[in-house]
C-alpha cells in the first residue's frame, strides 16, 4: 500500500497519541460534587483527554485554603501534576479557586499548565452574593464562600486581579439565559441567572463567548462542549458556529 494512502492514518493516530497525553482538571462550582461535571468529562475522555474530576469542599473550606493546600495535594495525588500537559476547565466558583491557586503558585507548578477554560465564572463577583449575604438561607446553603463572591474591591473575585501575563491562554465562556427572574433582576445586561455576562470577562483573557443557556444548564449542552474542545484544541473558540457577543 502506498505511503500516501497511509498518511491521513498516521496523521490521525498521531492527534489522538498528543492528546492521550494531556490532562484536563475539572473544578465545579458552589455547592456542586464531581457530578456535575460528568457529562463534560465524558466527552473529554471521548475526545481523547485523561479527565480527572474532582469533588472539592466547596462549602466548608475557605477559596484560600482550597486553593493552597487541598488543590495542590489532589493535583499531586490524581497523577495531574508530573503530567505533561494540563489543562483546566471550571465551572462558576470554580473559576475563582483557579485565580487563587495560579495567584500562589510556584513556577514549578505552573510549568506544565496548557489551557484554561471558564465557564460561568464571577470574575467580577456577582450582585446577587451581595443581596443574599446576610439571607439565612443562602448562608447555609453556600457555607463559606457564598457571601465571598460579591462585585465589591474587598471581596475575592476583585481581589485577585486580572489573569497573569505570564499565566496560560484563557477562554471564558458566558451564558445569557436565566430561568430566575428575580435574580436577572438584580443583575446588570444579559446574564444566566447568576452572574452577568460582563461579570465573567477578565482582563487579559485571550477569547470569550456567550451561549444560550443559564448558568446550571450551561455545562450540560453540546454547544458548550464543543466550545470547550475547540479553545482546548486550538487556543480559540470556533466563532463560525456561536458568534462572540
């Protein structure tokens, strides 16, 4: 058989041997287990990436802490830390306790870190935190962190700052669908019930995009997966499909 006729299969097989070799650590939001990620970290594993889904305390300990002692040991234990190629993917909170690790972590660290993907995540803070912080309800419900997540100088979200210079390629995907009114109403422009979609841009970002769904549905839809693949695969993503806003 002729070499040209094997090219498009060793070119094939050589794709899916690179991607073989890259991690992609998923962090899901407030109040969420691994569960939530399933789906997502089903079609990353089907698209060739090792997946490792992790289930954080997401209520019980503070973002610092998370960030500082529980991710770096879950990173060393799951195999994701000496890995080649890591990449990350959040949903919501999830975000914010990436901002907080990369903020303190050593170059050795950060050496093997490839691409970031956001998804939903209240990198200005969110107003409806704010209005919720001194609600009962919604401190039990969101434990530590809940009332944390507000657009104030002083809370995290804007405390962290923009994405390092020197930090991975980030891609942020927004939703603009809510199915709570009364949280949209608290919040400013188009958003997905929790956070607006202005609220999830971060200066230094490399892409972004809004999709149309709220922001629980968000890490569900197929759209989102395929966004997701493309700024994992290229850096960028696929505009020809979902148009930026």
């Amino acid at each position: 058989m002729k070499l040209s006729t094997w090219l498009p299969v060793i070119f094939l097989m050589a794709i899916v041997h690179a991607q073989a070799t890259e991690t992609v650590v998923l962090l899901h939001g407030l109040g969420r287990t691994y569960l939530s990620m399933s789906h997502l970290a089903a079609e990353l594993e089907r698209a060739g990436y090792h997946v490792v889904n992790l289930s954080y305390p997401s209520r019980t300990l503070p973002i610092e802490t998370i960030a500082s002692d529980w991710l770096p040991t879950q990173l060393r234990a799951s195999g994701a830390a000496p890995a080649p190629r890591v990449h990350f993917v959040t949903h919501s909170m999830g975000g914010i306790v990436l901002r907080q690790w990369l903020a303190h972590a050593a170059p050795a660290e950060r050496a093997n870190l490839g691409r970031v993907v956001m998804i939903a995540p209240p990198n200005a803070g969110s107003e409806v935190s704010e209005r919720l912080a001194g609600f009962p309800p919604f401190r039990w419900f969101t434990g530590e962190n809940g009332r944390r997540l507000g657009t104030r100088v002083t809370d995290l979200p804007q405390a962290l700052g923009p994405w390092p210079v020197d930090a991975p390629p980030l891609g942020i995907i927004a939703g603009d669908r809510s199915l709570n009114p009364l949280f949209s109403a608290w919040l400013p422009g188009p958003d997905d019930g929790k956070v607006s979609v202005a609220s999830t841009r971060l200066a230094g970002m490399t892409d972004a995009v809004v999709l149309h769904h709220s922001h629980t549905w968000l890490i569900w839809r197929a759209d989102t997966v395929a966004q997701v693949l493309s700024f994992l695969r290229v850096g960028r993503f696929d505009t020809a499909a979902t148009p930026k806003k």
